[in-house]
C-alpha cells in the first residue's frame, strides 16, 4: 500500500477512536464514532466534488488547494494532464509534418474509406485527378474519376494489379494508378503521371522502326546481287563489277548509318563532353580541305574566314564531327560551282561557328524540326548524297554539350546558313 494510503487510513482510525473515547464520558461511544466518520465522509465528498469540478473545467492548470491525501491525488493527475498535452503536442506536430510531406509529393496521394469515399488528397491529386481536398471530402472518388477501368478495377478489389487511364483532369496525359489497402478497411490511392515515358517509348518504338527501314533497302539490295551471283553459271566481268559497286556502295551506306547511330549513343550516353583545347582555326582548315577534296567535280568555291583567334574548351573529337557535319551538308545540297563560306569570329562576348552556302535553301515549316533524327526535307535527296538524316541531331548534342546552341536561317532557292553560337565560359582567348 502506498504510504499517503496508510497515513490516510491511520488518520481515519485515530479520528474515529478519539471521538469514540471523548464520548464514551458521555456514555455516547458509538455517537462519537459515527459523527467523526460522518465529518470525514462529508470531507472527503467536498474534496471529490472538487475533483469533478476541476476535471470538466477547461483549465487544468487551476489545481484545487489540499494537503494531504487529496493533495498529492490532484498533483498527480495534474502531471499525468501535463504528460498527455505534451504526448498530444508531440503527435499533432508529427501530423502536421507527415502531411506536409504528403502533400507535397509529385505522386497524387488520396486517402479513401471503405465506401471510397474520399477523406484526404494531396495536391497533385488535384492537378491529375481534379479531387480538392476542400471540396471533395466525403465524396465518392467514382464521382470525380469516372473513367471505366478505373470503376471497374475498383469494384474488382485486386489491388495487386495497376491500372493506366487518361487524366480526368490533363487532355492528353496518362496516369497509372494503384489502390494500396491499409489499417481495418482504408484505402490509399496513388497516380502517378506517365506520359513522358509513353512519349519515350513512342520515340524509342519510332527509332527502332526508322533504322530498320533505313538498313532494309540497303539489305535487300545486296541481298539481291548475291542472289542473282548465286544463280548465274559463268558471271562477266562487267556485271559482276557493277554488281560489285553497287553492293560496295549499299555496304559503305550501312556502315555510314552505323558510325552516326554509334555517335549519337555515345553523345547521348556519356555524361559530359572532355574538356580540352581544341584550335578551332586549324581544325576548320583541315575540314575546309577536305570539304574541297569532297566537292570533287561539281568545283564549289569554298572560302574559309578565320575573324577570331579563339580557341574552344571541349571535345576534339565532337566537335570535328559538329563542324564537319555542317560543312558537308553544305557541300552535298548546294549545286556545283557555289559559293560556300565557313566562318569563325567573336561577337558580343559568343563565339560563332557558321556555313553559308547558296544551295536549295529549306522552307521554314521544316527548320524547327531538321535536328530531329531521321527528319529529311527530301528523303531520296538525302540518301543519294550519302545522308544518314541523323547529321543535324549529331549536331543538336554537341552543341548542347558545349552549352551552345543552333541558329539555321535559310530562304527556299536562296541558301541557308547554319550558325553555330558558343558562350564565352567556352572560349579561350
Ligand atoms: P542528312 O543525312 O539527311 O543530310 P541531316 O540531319 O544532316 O541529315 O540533315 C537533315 C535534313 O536537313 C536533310 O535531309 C536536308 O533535307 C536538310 N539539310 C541539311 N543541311 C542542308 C543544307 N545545307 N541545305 C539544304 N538542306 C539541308
């Protein structure tokens, strides 16, 4: 028993005795005994209605004055009050914090009863889902999202599974969506926006099915002269050297589309361009000459103007291909006997790399899209002087892996003139 206890009751009996004993002089023992227990009774009732009293008021900290017995009750009760505000404190500010992060996930978050009434969302549930937290509480999700299969996939409660519907609430966005069952019978709902992975896999399915159509005439072409080899008894020298030419030609073809798609992983794979110096000047006069050597019998005029002594910080190796990607388109699309400039100056703290020829020229509709791969103006132009349709976004990523970028400017049988522009933490003066 706990010593206030044993006081408590030590007190009660000495009380009663006492009071027996004085009126015992009285001949009225029992009186005695009865009126102290009726006095500690009615003590120990007024300190119990003051117990009451205190516990309902709003107030805790008003503790009711006692010694005793009482006193030490109301102290305790008052510290185990002060514990559980602190625990509760404690609890609310976790709650806070956990929907504070909740909230601001990028995944749409919704808390749903069993009858899929909506009791919390996030707010990128709002953004792809259209369910407001301030609105929509106690509604029934299928009120909000009323696509098919996800009503359905409800209903079925194989939650194992995820499903993809349209955005209720983005045209053109896809979400996949998933049910996760928690506590006696919750359930939390979580979407997450995937249209730009489908966009990827759009892209990779439309990548995969332009190289196989780029590598199938080449294929069946050669294909074809082996077949017809096969089958001939006595072949004469000139068909099989012409058969020889043209299967050398579709080979060299092939292995040109291969070197680019080679380049483009290793662009788009790798991390960051090296970071060397690359003598911008005699990297362009060797390019020029070849260019020259190119050209061959349709006698372009190519001229090379060096403005600027400034050197690039990069990659020696990207940015031969970026320069002679241009330098060569140039030479492949302009008419013999053109004028082709290739120029590198200064200006306004930029660098510029810049081909300007007098060739077809490219109708505007076309311009935004020529660093796609595989976009050609004209397909059968293109492949006739050697194109892969990947030289343009061989480009596009070298630039951007030298924090450059492309500027094509060109007017239909005028020319074009494609202008490469670095920024000054590129150059070296
Ligand atoms: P390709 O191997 O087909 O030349 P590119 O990516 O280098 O591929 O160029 C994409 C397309 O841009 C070309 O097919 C061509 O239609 C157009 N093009 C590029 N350079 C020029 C140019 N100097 N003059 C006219 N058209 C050009």
């Amino acid at each position: 028993m706990h010593p206030s206890q044993q006081k408590e009751i030590f007190l009660l009996i000495i009380g009663t005795i006492s009071c027996a004993v004085l009126f015992s002089f009285f001949d009225l023992g029992f009186l005695g005994a009865t009126i102290a227990l009726a006095i500690y009774t009615g003590l120990n009732l007024r300190q119990l209605f003051r117990l009451q009293n205190w516990l309902v008021s709003s107030d805790k900290s008003n503790i009711p004055e006692a010694g005793g017995y009482w006193g030490e009750l109301f102290n305790e009760i008052h510290l185990m009050d002060k514990e559980r505000r602190k625990h509760q404190q404690r609890l609310r500010k976790v709650l806070t914090r956990f929907q504070k992060a909740a909230a601001a996930l990028p995944d749409g978050t919704v808390i749903l009863s069993n009858e899929n009434k909506i009791e919390w969302a996030n707010r990128s549930a709002n953004d792809l889902l259209g369910i407001n937290i301030r609105n929509d509480i106690g509604h029934q999700v299928t009120n909000l999202v009323r696509h098919p299969g996800f009503i359905q996939y409800l209903e079925q409660g194989n939650f194992n599974e995820i499903i993809s519907i349209p955005s209720p609430e983005k045209p053109n966005h896809s979400l996949v969506i998933q049910i996760i069952p928690f506590g006696s019978s919750q359930r939390l709902l979580t979407c997450r926006d995937i249209t730009h992975i489908r966009k990827l896999e759009a892209m990779r399915s439309q990548f995969v099915a332009n190289v196989s159509h780029e590598l199938r005439s080449p294929i069946t072409v050669l294909s074809g002269y082996l077949e017809t080899l096969r089958g001939m008894q006595a072949i004469k020298p000139d068909v099989l050297h012409k058969a020889l030419n043209n299967m050398h030609e579709q080979a060299k073809r092939m292995e040109r589309l291969v070197v680019d798609l080679i380049a483009l992983t290793k662009l788009e794979t790798t991390p960051s361009a090296e970071q060397k110096t690359v003598d911008v000047a005699a990297l362009l006069s060797s390019l020029v000459e070849a260019a020259q050597e190119i050209s061959g019998s349709k006698q372009h005029k190519i001229t090379l103007q060096i403005d600027s002594t400034r050197q690039l910080r990069g990659s020696q190796e990207e940015l031969y291909s970026l320069f002679s990607n241009l330098i060569n388109n140039a030479v492949r699309y302009s008419p013999e006997k053109t004028h082709i400039n290739v120029r590198w100056f200064a200006s306004n703290d930029e660098a510029v790399f810049e081909v300007e020829d007098h060739g077809p020229g490219i109708a505007a509709i076309h311009i935004p899209r020529l660093t796609e791969r595989f976009y050609r103006v004209d397909a059968d132009r293109s492949r006739e002087s050697g194109g892969t349709g990947l030289g343009l976004a061989i480009v596009k990523h070298v630039l951007e892996r030298h924090d450059g970028h492309l500027i094509i400017e060109s007017e239909l049988d005028k020319g074009s003139t494609f202008r490469c522009i670095f920024p000054n933490k590129r150059t070296i003066s």
